[in-house]
C-alpha cells in the first residue's frame, strides 16, 4: 500500500489524505457524543455539575447505576422491553415474510390488489383516536398483546422482503414442486435461507423499533406497572429529574432521598447508556446481513 501511495500522483495524494482527514473528522464527531454520555455516567455526581467533562470520568464511579437500578420498575420495564422486542421481532419478521412469500407468487391472483391495499395503509391512517378506540373496544388495554398485535404487519417490511423474494429465480420453486414439496416446505427450506440479507435488516428495524417504543405503554398499558417498558420508565425518570416532581410509583420508593446521591445530569446518562448498550451489542452480528440486504437489487444486470 506504501509503494502504491508512493507511485501515486500529486494530485491523487492529496486527494487521499483529504479523504482520510474527512473521514477522521466524522469518526470523532460520531464518537464523541457517545463517549462523553458514557463518561458522565461513570463520573461522581457531584464532580460532574462542575462540568468539564470530555471521554474520561475525571472521578469515576458505579453510584449512578446503583441508583437507576434501585428503582424495581426499572427492572420491571428492563425485562418487558427485552420480552416484547424478542417477542414482537420474531412474529412481525414471520408475519411480514409469509405474506411477502404469498405476494411474491406469480401463480397469486390476487396479490396486485392485495399490494395496493398495503401501500394505501403506509400513506393513509385512521389516527391516533380512533386507533385507541380500537385497542379499547379488542380489549387489548392493559395487556402485553398490546406491544405484539397492532403492529404485526409492516407494509413497508413486507415490500422489502417481497421485493428481495422477486429477485430470486422462480424456477426453483417450479423444480421443488416438481420434486413434491409443498408451499410451506418451498418457503421454509429455500426461500427463506436465501433471504436471510433482507431477513436480518427487517429484524434490526423491528428490534430497534420494540426496543425504542414507549408511547403504547404510556397510552395502554400506563397504570400497570407489571407492563411497564424500560424506555416509559426512561421517560418518568427524566421528567421527575428535570421538573423535580417525585409522584406516582417513585415517591413510595422514596425517590426524593435517592436522588440527592446523584445529580439529574448523571441519571438521564446512565440510563441513555443502559437503554442503549443492548443494541450495540446485536448491530455488530446484524451488521454483514444489513449492509447486503440494503444493496443487493439495487442493481438489476
């Protein structure tokens, strides 16, 4: 690599070493947020409203997590949001890739109509009233069913994996028949393996999108603490943090004597690195897959 940068023109060095300086810049503009966030949960409260703080706590410390997991319903909340998003990625991700399979058949009559109806629900929507009073009337309030259910099929999810399903060759489908599969072993056994790009990207959508969500819980399921989310507890903890208001579950948890261990500031940190480490952590697997499932038929030979 020496040796070709050495045999490089004037003009392509320079052109290079631009390149390596831009893409320096925004490494440490994207990192730098993240570690200063992650600095200041680590930091000694009261070392922290001094601030100064750059990516190292100057005093370091596990007091703020000690306290953000003192409160029960943050561990309650840890533990739905970790149940709904695997709960939640698996069936939407079953649900979209069968529907996309049916739609995705040539033999399917009725798979144009059924596509139009799709795309009009991603441009048209009833509302957030009338969708409440329909959570109401199914009898879907106060229950985990309520994270699941309404959000079951994604047109958007569908089309992607339906447009990935298109592009394979449609003749191994006619030679599984031919061999006497069915259509559930046809999807099971060769379809899907080989969709495993767009599989992966939809599952990271829906991942992120259970793991993030808080307003259904604040909506359905907001005076039931056994159903509680972590991101809704995210949400009362910076509230009560920020206005100074202890009410509701955190006043029995004397949340008052608590919270002057630790200042406002080192709380919301230490929970924006609780809430988002889990996803750092599944990306990196999800990573290869996501990158081909965004690119592969963006290109047609």
């Amino acid at each position: 690599m020496n040796r070709t940068f050495a045999r490089a023109s004037w003009s392509d060095r320079v052109f290079d070493i631009s390149v390596y300086v831009i893409l320096a810049i925004v490494t440490v503009v994207t990192l730098y947020p993240f570690l200063n966030v992650l600095a200041i949960s680590f930091n000694n409260s009261t070392d922290t409203v001094r601030g100064g703080i750059t990516i190292w706590p100057r005093e370091f410390t596990l007091e703020n997590y000690r306290v953000i997991f003192s409160f029960p319903s943050l561990l309650t909340g840890f533990q739905i949001s970790i149940l709904r998003t695997v709960v939640g990625t698996f069936l939407g991700l079953a649900s979209a890739a069968m529907l996309a399979y049916t739609l995705s058949r040539v033999d399917f009559q009725g798979r144009r109509y059924i596509s139009v109806f799709l795309a009009i629900t991603m441009y048209v929507s009833g509302g957030l009233i009338p969708v409440y009073i329909l959570i109401r009337d199914l009898g879907m309030m106060n229950s985990f069913a309520v994270y699941v259910l309404p959000g079951l099929v994604s047109a958007f999810n569908v089309f992607i994996i339906r447009s990935f399903m298109d592009g394979l060759p449609y003749a191994l489908q006619e030679s599984a028949k031919l061999d006497g599969a069915n259509d559930w072993t046809i999807f099971w056994r060769i379809i899907l393996p080989l969709c495993k790009p767009a599989l992966a990207t939809i599952a990271l959508f829906l991942a992120v999108g259970q793991w993030n969500a808080w307003l259904d819980t604040y909506l359905y399921n907001g005076s039931n603490a056994s159903l509680t989310t972590l991101q809704f507890e995210l949400m009362k903890v910076i509230q009560s943090t920020t206005t100074g208001n202890s009410g509701g579950d955190y006043r029995s948890q004397n949340m008052s004597q608590v919270m002057n261990r630790v200042s406002p500031e080192s709380v919301k940190m230490a929970i924006t690195i609780v809430v988002t480490v889990p996803i750092l952590v599944v990306y990196p697997f999800l990573q290869g897959y996501f990158v081909k499932g965004m690119t592969l038929g963006a290109v047609k030979s």
